[in-house]
C-alpha cells in the first residue's frame, strides 16, 4: 500500500511541474503574426500612450501577448508634460503620425484597418 502512494504522490508532483513547467515555457512563445503587427505598427510610428493602472490598456496590450514588446509605447504618467501637449484625454490611446488619434481601446482587428497593418 506505501509503495501505491508513494508512486501516486510522485506521479502528482510530476504532473504538476510538467503544468507548471509547460505554462512557463508557452508564456514565452511568441506569435510570429502578432511580431509581424507590433513591428508594423512600429516602422509605421503608431504609438500606444496608456498608463500601468489603465485596465483597458493591459487589455490592449495583453492583446500582443510577448509582442508588445516591439509596440512603441509611453507611460504617460511617467511623460505627463508630452502626453499633456499631445492633447491625451484617456487610456489608451493611439497616436499616427499624422496626428490621428484612436482614443479607448481598439483590439488588433480595427488597428489593423487603421494601419493598414496586416493582421
């Protein structure tokens, strides 16, 4: 009967480093279509300004997933004196270079049409 348990308890730990193991490693993983957006809407210099408590800009970025690393980003209450003259009146916002402005959040498919960004 030890020996059941023991093999039992093994087999659980096990399982449960393989989950926990394996959940790290795909949090890592990047989606190379979303890499191709970010990087995008980078060489195009549309710009995401938000803030860390901003709920919808986590959603924004959690969109990305590891993406949005290459997403030009700014914190506005880090660079409140550039966000101030830019006119930001909420999170987040998108700024093109051509001064458009895409105000609350947007998910990939309409920044995607505003960029012309292939998604």
């Amino acid at each position: 009967m030890n020996k059941i348990l023991i093999i039992l308890i093994i087999v659980v730990i096990a399982l449960i480093a393989f989950l926990i193991w394996g959940g790290i490693w795909s949090s890592k993983k990047s989606d190379p279509k979303l890499e191709s957006f970010a990087q995008c809407l980078a060489e195009k210099n549309i710009t995401m300004y938000g803030a860390v408590w901003c709920q919808w800009c986590k959603k924004e970025k959690s969109n990305f997933g590891d993406a949005f690393k290459y997403v030009p980003y700014v914190e506005c209450p880090e660079n409140t004196k550039k966000c101030l003259e830019l006119g930001i009146n909420g999170y987040p916002t998108w700024i093109f270079p051509d001064g458009k402005k895409l105000q609350g959040y947007q998910g990939l498919e309409r920044l995607s049409q505003e960029s012309s960004c292939a998604l």
